[in-house]
C-alpha cells in the first residue's frame, strides 16, 4: 500500500481549462479504482482537494499510485509518494 501526500499547492493562479475539468474527472475516477474506502470517505477526499488542503491519502493500490500523483499535479498539488516499504518488498 502507497501514501501519497499533498504538502504544498502552487502559488501561481490555475486557470480552468478543458484539462483541468478533466483532470477533476479523473481523479474521482482514481480515488475509486486505488481506495477501499466508504463513498462518503472518498468524497471528503475529493472535497477537501478541492479546497487545496494539505493531506496525506493512505491505503492506495500501488498499481494507480503513479497516475493518482500525476493528476494531483496537474491540479497544482506538490506532492511525494511513499510505497510503504523497501524495493521487492511489495
């Protein structure tokens, strides 16, 4: 199991775009695929993504962990990944 962890947003201002909107879209998508979470739990993930809070989203499928990360970024998320443990160990 993978941690991904939000510590910063970008400062610069994100302009919505086609991109951006499908970016949202997406990670609804990935939130579903990668946690074994309570639907009510995942949308308070998603909410408080929104919101550009700092957090750490634990319990992730390693196999959408890299395509999770990428989405947050492209939202403006600074991010880091822990895999939970040393190579081979997984």
């Amino acid at each position: 199991m993978a941690t991904i962890s939000i510590i910063g947003w970008r400062e610069d201002d994100i302009r919505w775009s086609g991109w951006t909107s499908h970016a949202r879209i997406e990670l609804s998508k990935r939130l579903r695929g990668s946690l074994n979470v309570s639907p009510s739990a995942r949308k308070d993930i998603e909410s408080q993504i929104g919101a550009r809070a700092l957090l750490q989203i634990s319990g992730l499928d390693l196999q959408h962990t890299e395509s999770l990360r990428q989405i947050l970024e492209a939202l403006g998320a600074e991010v880091t990944v822990d895999l939970g443990g040393a190579p081979g160990d997984c």
